[in-house]
C-alpha cells in the first residue's frame, strides 16, 4: 500500500518541487533586475 502511495506522490513533488524552484528562480531574477535598475537610476 505504501508503494502505491509513493507511486502516486512521486509525479506530484516533482511537479511542485520544479515549481517551488521555477518560481524562486523568477523572483531572484526579477529582485535582481530591480536591484540593478534602482543602482543605475
């Protein structure tokens, strides 16, 4: 039974995981686009 859950939760933290690290990604980019920006005005 364990197996079958495991089976079935392995799909689902990979996609929140690859979206957990996507999102993290776009936000450090995006702060550092900002802090560059606000540096250069």
């Amino acid at each position: 039974m364990s197996l079958v859950w495991l089976e079935a939760a392995l799909p689902l933290g990979i996609i929140a995981g690859m979206l957990c690290v996507m999102g993290n990604a776009q936000y450090y980019i995006h702060r550092a686009a900002h802090g560059t920006a606000q540096a250069y005005r």
